[in-house]
C-alpha cells in the first residue's frame, strides 16, 4: 500500500512503527543496546537469522523508520543512515572500492568530496579521473580496464551545472562499473536519479531533509544487494553510525520537505529572475533559468530549479565580502537548504582547501556567491539583496 502513496504521504507516514503504546509521532529510541530473551535469540540475531536488533551502531528502531521512510520517497530497495553527508560519500565509495581500482569524476565538486576523490582513495590504492561533467565524450575516454565507480554532483556545488544522469549512467554500465550520485542540491523532491539509471544515491540529511540546521546526517540509497554485499560489512564495523536522535529530527524534517522545497525553489527562482536584471551582477546561476547552460536538461530531469542559486558581481573578493556584510536579512553561512536564507564566499570557504587551479577549473571565482533560499517573505529577500548591492 505504501509504495502507491504519492510523496507527501510519504513524507508524513512511511515507515512509521508504533510501539505498543500507540504513539503519534514516531518513538525516539535512545539506546545503545538491546536484550535478547534467551542464548539462542542472541546466536539467531548476530548470525543473521533473525531480524531483530542487536546492537546501536547495527541498528535502531528509529534510525530505521528514517531509512525507510527515505527508501518510500526515493524508489529505492535500501537505505543506510550515516553520521553525516560525508560519511555517506565515504561509505558508497569506500565500501565499494578496493587498491586497483578506479573512479572518474566529474571536475565540479563539493570540496570534501574533491579530497575524498584526489586525495583520500589515492592513499588506499584507488586512482581517480576528474572529467568536465557536461563532455559525455570525456567520461568515455576517462575509462580504462580498472574502472569500477563513476562519482557526479548535479547540479553541482557552487556553480549548479547540471549534468546527464541517464546518459553518464549508460556510459558507467557499458564499463561494468557503477554510477554513485551527490543529489543533495535537487533533493529526492526535485530529482530521483534511480528513475534515470543510477545506482547509488546519496544525502546530506544536514540540508534539505532536517532544514533547520540542527543536526548532522547522512544517507546512502542503493539496492538491497549492495547494502548487505558493501555497505553492512564495511559500515557495521567503521562505525558511521547515525544517531537515534538525529533520526528522528530528520523524520520531522521528512514531513514538511515537499512543502519546503517547493516554496524555497519558487522563490529561488523568482530572486534569480530578479538578479539578472540587476546592474552590478556579472552572471546569475540557476537550473530553472533559460539562460541556465543545460536548461533544456534540467527540465528534463529536474521538476524545479532548486533553492540555490550563484551569481557573480562586479569587483573581486572585496566586493563579495562588502555585499555579504550589508546584509541584514540573510546570513552569513557555508550551511545549505535551511528554512533561513544563508550566502557563502565558496573560494574562501567551502572550496578553499581545493587550491586555485582546481577552483579555476569549476569555475569558482573570486566574485562567485552562492545563496540558499529559505522561507522567509521573498520580498524581504529580493529588498535586503538590492540594498546590499
């Protein structure tokens, strides 16, 4: 029944289970173990034969009404709940990978995610590729006999380019390798890139899904196969564990996700219309614009534009900085997809520790902003953003 429901339904329902006392709102369960009725239950749970729970960092009642509730949304067989965005990331490839491998990415990336992929698999023996996302050719020529994994961001942080998820995903499978992607910006509101041919999809539930900046989490969607055959061995044991707590913040947050992100992105798109107009904006980047590079791929993939948008103004770092301390409204944060509008310098910041060459190549410049929308009165945010201009 619950795979029939439409989102909504399943952003306030799914995977609910109520304790015998018959609460409303989904039980917190904060414990780090759990009792056995006798020697052999214990045996049955840690051999696998029973599907009871054994320990906090296996599992959670809560943790996995969280996972569930996201498989329902996604489309997904599996869930796995993880400690934050990154651990996530970490834990697709990590527990995918091994020396000898290899994985291409696309060029435009979130700055953990470009060390996770330059840096941190190179010390265990996995070499990497980075690819302009938006040349299928070079994903093809990217590829050699060790290939295993293909990693993409779309849209991408900060300059939201949008890439061919069915595409890119056709071009991983003639290779026998798999397509792992960031869907963090589009949300599984905006974007479902199972439905396109991916693989894994992953989450910051930081972001959109808690949306009120209080906690930390993660999550990894992916086929029922890869999550007992990949990421219980690897996860169980390293520890990643998502918190009860958090758990239950984030299916708060479920609940009013669609209501969210459809009204942040309707304003996005309003304030992105508004900025490319403005004198003193050099360029404006957002998916749901006509004069966004792949509009007619975003509207393809993509139900909405998303809450973020970049823009470039005149002048360099300075200018950016100036902006950014005229404003009275929207803060001054490297968070993401909160209900309050936040702006970030990404080349100071969250793409600082990439290098200038590598932020050349993203096209991260000294004068790019990226802004979160959030839910505050749009006339508010286009009135403190032309002050500040």
């Amino acid at each position: 029944m619950s795979n029939n429901w439409r989102d909504a339904t399943k952003l306030v329902r799914g995977g609910t289970t109520r304790s015998p006392h018959g609460e409303t709102s989904e039980a917190l369960y904060l414990t780090s173990g759990f009792c056995y009725e006798d020697g052999e239950t214990a045996e049955a749970r840690f051999a696998g034969e029973d599907d009871g729970f054994v320990y906090g960092r296996y599992g959670n009642p809560t943790v996995e009404m969280f996972e569930q509730r996201l498989c329902l949304l996604e489309g997904a067989e599996a869930c796995y709940g993880t400690a934050s965005g990154m651990a996530a990331v970490w834990g697709a490839l990590s527990s995918h990978l091994k020396a000898g491998d290899h994985i291409i990415a696309s060029k435009a990336l979130f700055g953990s995610c470009y060390q996770i992929i330059t840096n941190i698999l190179p010390r265990f023996g996995v070499t990497s590729t980075l690819v302009d996302g938006t040349d299928l050719n070079a994903w093809e020529l990217a590829v050699t006999p060790q290939t295993r994994c293909f990693f993409l961001e779309t849209p991408s942080n900060p300059t939201l380019e949008v890439l061919d998820i069915k595409a890119v995903a056709d071009i991983a499978h003639q290779s026998g390798s798999i397509l792992v992607i960031d869907n963090v910006f589009a949300t599984p509101i905006l974007q479902k890139p199972l439905e396109f041919g991916a693989d894994i999809v992953v989450y910051s539930g930081t972001k959109h899904i808690d949306g009120q900046g209080r906690v930390l989490g993660g999550a990894i969607l992916s086929s029922q196969e890869f999550k007992e055959d990949h990421l219980k061995p690897m996860l169980r044991h390293t520890g990643p564990s998502l918190s009860p707590f958090n758990a239950w913040v984030m299916l708060k947050g479920l609940e009013t996700l669609k209501l969210r992100v459809e009204s942040q992105s309707k304003a996005a798109l309003e304030i992105a219309t508004w900025l490319e107009s403005v004198k003193g904006v050099t360029r404006v980047y957002y998916p749901g614009l006509d004069s966004h590079p792949q509009a007619s791929l975003c509207k393809q993939q993509m139900s909405g534009g998303g809450t973020l948008i970049a823009l470039e103004i005149d002048g360099g770092k300075q200018a950016a900085f100036d902006l950014m301390r005229k404003l009275e409204i929207i803060d001054i944060s490297n968070n993401l997809g909160d209900s309050k509008s936040l702006i970030t310098h990404p080349s100071s910041t969250t793409h600082r520790a990439v290098g200038e060459e590598a932020r050349a190549e993203m096209g991260i410049t000294d004068n790019l902003l990226r802004l979160s929308v959030g839910l505050e009165d749009v006339r508010d945010l286009i009135e403190d953003m032309e002050q500040a201009l």
